[in-house]
C-alpha cells in the first residue's frame, strides 16, 4: 500500500475543516445514503459552537492505491503547540488560503514550522467564488510571505491550486474544471513524498495524548521505523533519553476514513494510535526495547498567560455544580495537562488554588468552559502575563505579540491611539482593498487582555483582530487599567427591580430582577473611579393611603451581559469572577467591606514606605 502523510495548515476560518469534509466525501469514505455532520472532523461541542478547530485530528482516505493520511490542525496561534509537533508526522502541507483575505498571521506561523522543517508546500486559493476576491495578489502575497520566512528555491516552487471547498472543486487554473477535487488528489500523490522510514527496530514519537474511559492513554504518532503489534513489549524514552516505563501495547488503532480501527499490525511511516501504556506522553519515544537513542522532538514554545484557579468559596458555592471540591479541581487540571502540553499546572502558595500558565486567553477560556460544562464551580483570579528573567542582563522581559487589524479607514484612528495607550507599537499600516487598512502592532500580551471588546466596540463591530507570540523583550512599562469602580451588593438575597431602577443613575447594571446576590458580590459599573456598595434588595414602601399618581411601572435598562472572556478581562486585581455550569458572577476576593478596607490600608502603607 502506498502512504501519504499531509497536513492542511491555513488561518482561522478559511475553510480547513470544509475542504476535510469534501475530501472525505468524494474519497467514497462515506455511504450515498449516510447522515453526515456538516465539518465532521470538529466533533467537540465547543468547536461546533464557535467554529474553530482546537484538537488536531486524523482521517485517512483512499485514492486509487493510495492511502492519504490528512491531519486537520488548529488555526488559533493559543493552540500553536498542537500545530508545532503535528507537523513533525507528515511529509507535506497544504496551505489553504482566503482568496480575498490572503494569508494571515496564524498562516504566517504555522508555514514558517513547516517551511523549516522542511515541508514542501502546496498552495490551495479557496472561496475565488467570493465577490471581493483577489486572486493575484494573494498569490503574491502568498509568494512573498514563503521568501519572508527564507523558503529554499525548491518550497519557493510551489504547485498552486484554484477553488471552493464548499462547492467541492479544485483545479490547476480559474477557468476549471469545476466539477470535483480530484486534482488535488492527484498533486497530493504526485508532489507529496513517501514517508521516510528508518531500518531497524520499532520506534514512534508521540505526538497527540488522549483519555479514554476503556482503553486509558492513548498516543497518536508517525512510526519511524519497525512494525508493531497487540501484545507486543516496548518501553518508553524521555525527550532526554530517560526510561519512563517498560509496557505493552494493548491496542493498534489505525485511521481509517473517520474511524479508527483496531489493526493486527502497523507499518513503518503510517499514522497510529497506541493504547496500554500508563507514563508516556506527548514528545516522548515509544519504542522496542532494544532501541537506545530517544526520537529528536520539537521543544515547546513557554506559555505566557497565567491564571489562578480556586475553589468556589462564595455564599452560593455548591448550589449549581457537582463538582466542588479542591481535589476535583486538581485532578482535572492535571489531567488535562497530561494531553495538553502548551499547559503548565503548579500548586500555588494560596490555599485550595492552583496556578494555570498557558498560550493565551482563548486556550484557558475553552479549558474553564469545558470545566464549568461537565458540572464544575470554581473562581478564577485576573489573567497576568508570564514573565521571564534574562540570565545575562538580570532584566525582567515580557512577552510581546504581533498583532494584525483588518478595520475600516474611518476607525483606524481609534485603533492607533488605543493600542499606543496599550504600549502598542505601529509596525506596519497599507490598504486591504475595500477602503480597509491593515495594520500591523507588535504590542505586550499584559496590553492586550481585555481589547478585543473593547477594539469591538470602537469599531462598530467591523474590525478583525488576528494575534500571535512575536517574542520576549524588556518589560514595557506601566499600562493603564479600568478607570471606572464597581457597584458591590451590601447584602444577600434577591435582587429586585425597584431597587435596581432606583440605581440606575449610578452607573450600569450587571444582574437582572430574581437574580441571587450575595454580600460583596459584584452588581454593576460605578459611573466614578471608587467602589461603591449598594442594597439592590430594598423592595418599594406600601402605604394604605391611596395617592393621585398613578405608579410607574418600572422600566429598566438591559444589563451588561458578561461573557466569561468579557468577565476575565474586566475584573481587577482584587476580584474575583465565579464560574458555575449555570451562572458567571462577578465579585471581590475580600467580601467583608472591613477586610477590604483593612487591606486597601495595609496596601497604602506598604506604597509609601
């Protein structure tokens, strides 16, 4: 059997997991008469909801004599840890490119991996059918970005290929046909190498790690060299050349159209997953147990987002979750740091509360929405960045990103100026077609928590922000926060209408009528800079004395609907956001209004001295 390994690369949005489907489809892996999810490969249900890709993931397909392996690979740089060791599998990309966006920074990252690996490209120009597609220049662009990132003369010779995955064609030129994809078939067989194998003994590298409930770890890789077996004993080697741990292989699952199938032998270069081993994780060299040297693996880029997770010590605590307690918590965590590798978990010096360092707000955002969705509470503190020291000067440096805006003309001052207050600086600003600009920031991660609503807001909703980790440089300075305080509810109960109408003129409201408040919980944003406690519990007064006026019936504002990312990047220092699988509160981490001004004072004191 002959075997491909490719993976499709593109930025968010441009139609990976679309052009999957079609493959998959005229391919014949699927029944004329079969139910098929639309973008099958993105089974989990926050991939559905949001329509990115987070897991990587295998199929295979079968075309003529071919076996063609197809990894779908994430398109947010948060999950760039996923892209990096996935493309270590495979032996040629497609980079998938938006006629009319061109490529973009998360394109920009994961070819500048493949490029270096050594991966030799083919490019697919998807949506030419779009009204403001233009196509010539994102070839260019395309050509321009590859001698950017130094692509040698051979990735500079790149086969291009011109079409609609949602239509379901692709061909060697504009005018078609375009009826199918068989041409990128037939380029993927004829341009893609056979995967190299090593002679000698069985070894992979682990590249994915999962749980399963029935068959424990399971480890994704490309087998280097040998063959290998149910039943058959192996041992694992660190990224250093340490063992691990000597087991046996339980189970050989091969990709085989969506599924995967239980196999009694795989075959050096094919794409497998291994089950029965206990230690083994992603980078790790799982091999026969006469081998000696450990598979070079890629290291990982550091994560440089940090959170604090705690347990949910509010009044309210426990009162919608079934998952509470500071042990769940952990072992969750640590679970999931086992197959997430861009995710560091360490026991912080606070009771109950451990410290989550990862690539950026979106990943640690999916991980507390996952949480909260299989039935946990818990509260998270205020996001920071992740700083590091440099051995040589002593100096502390921060993480800087490069960050790329599509905005309309009008708005492009709004944007300069806030991302300059921001510590942003402007790199780069040329048209984008449609009297858009785009502008390019290399700005510190500590400036960009919170922006993106904010950059929403200023924009009307037209801008498109795009993010990624540029480097670590000396630290940039002091960044403005919130200007605005807070309303704190002084009591327990429920909020009623009344009250919150009578408070209107104090700023806007969090919470809705019916809703349960609790004593330093946080209700609304004060219109000054100082915190402020109010009572949203205080019903009318009832006379029996009947008046001339008729009563108002009370009309209230809607409310500032806070999302959890909205929530993460508002709260302060000293606050906490609550998060349980029904609600998402806001509060301060002192709730008593004297331990608040016991510390505030404490604080005071320590700044002038």
């Amino acid at each position: 059997m002959k075997l491909r390994n490719i993976a499709i690369i593109a930025h968010v949005d441009h139609g990976k997991t679309t052009l999957v489907d079609k493959l998959l489809q005229q391919s014949g892996t699927f029944r004329d008469n079969q139910r098929v999810a639309e973008r099958v490969m993105d089974s989990n249900d926050l991939e559905r909801e949001r329509g990115i890709t987070i897991l990587a993931k295998c199929t295979s397909v079968h075309w003529g004599d071919t076996q063609i392996n197809i990894v779908d690979t994430p398109g947010h740089a948060d999950f760039g840890g996923e892209v990096e060791r996935i493309l270590s599998m495979v032996d040629g990309v497609i980079v998938l490119v938006d006629a009319a966006e061109g490529p973009m920074p998360q394109t920009k990252f994961v070819v500048g991996k493949a490029l270096k690996l050594g991966l030799k490209p083919i490019v697919a120009i998807n949506k030419v059918d779009r009204p403001d597609a233009r196509i010539n220049e994102v070839v260019n662009e395309v050509f321009d970005l590859f001698a950017a990132l130094d692509a040698t003369d051979e990735q500079l010779d790149f086969p291009i290929l011109y079409g609609s995955a949602k239509q379901g064609w692709m061909a060697p030129s504009l005018e078609g046909p375009k009826d199918s994809m068989k041409p990128l078939f037939d380029l993927v067989v004829k341009h893609v190498p056979a995967p190299k194998v090593e002679e000698g003994e069985f070894k992979m590298l682990a590249t994915i790690l999962e749980a399963n409930p029935y068959l424990g770890r399971i480890l994704t890789g490309r087998i280097t060299a040998g063959t290998v077996k149910p039943n058959q004993t192996v041992k694992v080697l660190s990224r250093d050349g340490k063992l691990l741990e000597n087991g046996r292989v339980t189970k050989v699952l091969a990709f085989r159209g969506l599924e995967r199938q239980p196999v009694e032998e795989a075959e050096a270069g094919d794409i497998v997953a291994i089950a029965g081993l206990t230690q083994a994780n992603v980078a790790d060299t799982i091999c026969s147990p006469n081998v000696m040297e450990a598979i070079p693996a890629q290291p990982i880029d550091p994560p440089t987002l940090a959170m604090t997770f705690r347990v949910n010590d509010s009044p309210l605590a426990g009162t919608e979750g079934d998952k509470v307690t500071s042990r769940m918590i952990r072992d969750r965590l640590f679970r999931e740091a086992e197959g997430n590798i861009a995710l560091k978990i360490s026991e912080s010096s606070g009771k109950d509360s451990y410290e989550v360092a990862g690539r950026g707000e979106l990943q640690l955002g999916i991980l507390i929405e996952t949480m909260r969705r299989e039935g946990f509470e818990l509260s998270v503190a205020r996001p920071r960045v992740v700083l590091s020291k440099d051995e040589a000067t002593g100096e502390m440096m921060e993480p800087i990103e490069e960050v790329v805006i599509d905005v309309d003309e009008e708005h492009s001052g709004v944007v300069v100026q806030k991302l300059s207050e921001r510590r942003g600086e402007m790199m780069d600003m040329r048209p984008s077609g449609g009297n858009r600009l785009r502008l390019v920031f290399h700005v510190p991660t500590r400036g960009l928590l919170g922006y993106q609503n904010e950059l929403l807001t200023d924009t009307r909703g037209t801008a498109v922000l795009n993010r990624i980790f540029h480097e670590y440089a000396p630290y940039k300075g002091d960044i403005p926060g919130r200007r605005n305080g807070v309303l704190i509810s002084n009591d327990q109960g429920e909020a009623v209408a009344y009250a919150l109408w009578n408070l209107e003129d104090r700023g806007p409201m969090m919470i809705e009528p019916g809703w349960k408040v609790y004593r330093g919980m946080i209700i609304g944003e004060h219109n000054r800079d100082n915190d402020l406690e109010v009572n949203v519990l205080k019903g009318k007064k009832l006379t029996n004395i009947r008046t001339q006026s008729k009563d108002e019936a009370v009309r209230l504002t809607p409310p500032i609907r806070m999302t959890l990312e909205k929530a993460l990047a508002y709260i302060g220092e000293d606050e906490l956001v609550e998060i349980t699988p029904k609600s998402i509160r806001l509060r301060k981490i002192l709730l008593d209004p004297n331990d608040r001004k016991r510390e505030e004072r404490k604080r005071e004191a320590e700044n002038a001295a």
